[in-house]
C-alpha cells in the first residue's frame, strides 16, 4: 500500500500526492489495466456462467456502479476515503489501492487470471483442494469458490486462511527506517472478522464446502500438512509469513497444480522469501508475471528428495506464536474532505489560539505600564504639552 504523504500535508494535498506516486511507480500496470465491464448473458449454459463471473468480479471490486471509494493512508496510520469516478476508476480496477466497501483489494487481471487457474487445474483433472492464506474481506476466495460451484467436476474445498485480526504484534528490535511488519501491524482496517467474511460468502450464496483456518499462519499452516492442493494462493504480504505458508503449503500442491504470491513484483520481503524457498528447494518451475503486483507458476514435478530432506545437523528455525495487536473498536473511515474540513478548522483554531496569546500579553504590558510609578507625571506631561498646543494655536 502507498502511503499518502507526511503528517504536514493536508488531507487533499496527501490525497493528490499519493495518485501522483503511483502514476509515477506503476504507470505501465495502470495503463494496462482492462475496463471494467462484464460479459453480456446469452442463453448458452457457459455463456451464462462465464456472465455470472464477470459480473461476480465487478462486484467483488466494487465496480458494478459509477463510483467507488478509495482509502488511502497518512505516514502515522490513519485512514482516509475518497470517491473514484471516471478514469480513476482504473486505479480500483488495476487492485493499485485499498476498497472503502469492495470485498478484495485484488485486482480484475488478478481475478481473471484466479479464475482461469481454477478452471484449468477442473479441466486437466488437477487432484486437490484449494487455498488462501491472507484472505482479508475473502473476495478472492469468494471467487474460487464460486468458479468451482459452476463448474462440473469432483467435489473440492476451499480453504481461507487469515489471523482475522490484521498482523500481529512486532517483537524485538525495529529495523532502521520503514518496516513493512511494524507497518502493517499498527493498521486496524487490515483486521476484519471471520464473522464478517463468512456472512459474506453466506450472502452471496457461496459457503458450500468452504473452511476457516483462523489464527496467525506460524500457530495454523502446519496443522495442514498432508493436504493435497490444486491451487495455494499466498497473499502474507511480509517475509515471515509468506516463508511460513510456502513450507507449510508448497509440499502439498499437486504436479499441474499452481502457486499464486499477489505481492511478489510489489513488495521486497514477499519477493525475497519466495527466491529463497525456491532456491533452498530447488525449484526450477519458471515465473509468470499477472500483472503490475502477482506472479505465479505452475508444478510440473515432484520435489527433489535430495532439496526437501534436512541436512544432518540443520534444524528449522523455531518460530514463536505471533501476538495479536489490541485493536480499536471499528471506526468508520472519514472521507478527504471531512478531513480537510478539520484540518482547516484546526488551522484556524491555531491562528486564533496565537491571536488570543497576543491579545493577553498585549493587556498584561498596558495593566504594567498603568501600574508604574511614573504613570501619573507621564499623563500630567502629555496634558500639559496638549494645553501649551492649545494656547499656541
């Protein structure tokens, strides 16, 4: 997530700056990025479904309607919302920003590549199930939930996987400057209930055969080794969770079966955990690139036993139970013009704060100088000189 600018800024001027930064950073993605429109319905049986999909992933976006809200960050942590309409549409469309109301911060080329996975891995018979592990609002799994409800084939779960309570807390030393971990643990509109997320796919008619994992990926991945999986999607965002779930997913996804990371190009810590999974693992399979933010590749053999057997002497490093950050209760997310409303309210309370410290000590030197001694000779002088005016005239 680009942050919108440093505390100084005002609310729209942080606002500006932050569409400035990703123009600047992801240009190409964002001119890229396809309409946003679905597929009309035909009577065909798959016209239909792939009609239904097309207008699932619009909603998911939230892109159905002429606008959409936007939320961006200050450098502290706050949250802001502004309405997208137009050509900042693309900015929703490309997954470039966080949804006010949409339930995926994925993108539509995402999407449609998510899609397109679950329907080859049906078609080339593909055994195992489905994952996600960092699911956030479950748009995502939402949506391999319903490609698979449209599709013929055996029976497979979808697994969702989440803290459902944002990052935990960062223990330790802070690296110097920014830390992605210390970061994204002080944003509560990262945490959203496994409550929420399942009414959701409750709502939308697609919680058949769907699993919660709840809890931090260190304390729950590991309890699914020995699952087979047909696709293991992988947004954790930070080294440490990313390296969890690939150790812990990775051995279980099936040959033909896909691997999907959605911050691999965008974030050097998710990036860097994949490398050296792969390398320590050697793992030759190559990397497709999705689109501006996700990569993914597919499976086309079996582990080298020599790559996945322990060294003598080498244990795996004993990783402690994450702790959960106290969150605020929710809040509702102020739009940029409330905020800048405020901020000039507070401007002007500064201003007459100062005018007022002013004001004060210009009467505590007026009460000084009326109580001098020489107060009473001075106004004796000043009407004297006013009479010898007065007669001089």
């Amino acid at each position: 997530m680009v942050q919108a600018g440093p505390d100084s800024d005002s609310p729209g001027a942080a606002a500006a700056r932050l569409l400035e930064v990703i123009s600047e950073r992801f240009g190409a993605g964002l001119k890229g990025v396809r309409p946003a429109q679905a597929i009309g319905a035909s009577p065909d049986a798959d016209a239909l479904r792939r009609a239904y999909l097309s207008l699932l992933k619009l909603t998911l976006c939230d892109l159905a309607g002429t606008t959409t809200s936007s939320v961006a960050r200050t450098w502290d942590g706050r949250v802001m919302s502004r309405e997208l309409a137009g050509e900042d549409l693309r900015l929703r469309a490309a997954g470039m920003d966080w949804p006010l109301h949409g339930l995926t911060m994925v993108g539509l080329a995402r999407l449609d590549d998510l899609q397109e996975r679950v329907e080859a891995v049906v078609a080339d018979e593909v055994p195992g199930d489905l994952i996600e592990a960092g699911s956030w609002r479950g748009g995502a799994s939402l949506l391999m939930r319903a490609t698979l409800d449209s599709l013929e084939g055996p029976g497979r779960e979808v697994f969702v996987a989440d803290s459902f309570q944002g990052f935990p807390e960062v223990d330790g030393e802070r690296t110097a400057g920014y830390d992605l971990p210390t970061d994204l643990a002080g944003v509560d509109f990262l945490a959203v209930s496994q409550e929420e997320v399942a009414q959701t796919f409750a709502r939308l008619g697609v919680d058949r055969d769907v699993t919660f994992v709840p809890g931090f990926f260190q304390d729950t991945l590991p309890g699914l080794a020995g699952r087979r999986w047909a696709i293991v999607r992988l947004d954790g965002d930070t080294y440490e969770s990313t390296r969890v779930a690939l150790e812990a997913l990775y051995p279980g996804l099936s040959v033909g079966g896909y691997l999907i990371v959605d911050d691999y190009v965008m974030l050097g810590e998710c990036r860097a955990a994949v490398d050296d999974f792969r390398a320590a693992h050697r793992i030759i399979e190559p990397i497709e690139q999705i689109d501006w933010c996700a990569v993914r590749w597919r499976r086309e053999s079996e582990p080298d036993a020599a790559a996945t057997t322990a060294r003598p002497g080498v244990q795996a490093p004993k990783r402690t139970s994450p702790k959960p950050v106290e969150r605020h209760p929710r809040a509702r997310v102020p739009s940029v013009h409330e905020l800048e409303v405020r901020h000039e309210l507070n401007a002007l309370k500064e201003q007459l704060a100062e005018a007022e410290a002013r004001l004060r000590d210009a009467e505590a030197q007026v009460r000084r100088l009326e109580g001098s001694p020489l107060i009473g000779p001075t106004r004796w002088l000043r009407t004297a000189i006013k009479r010898r005016r007065g007669v001089a005239r």
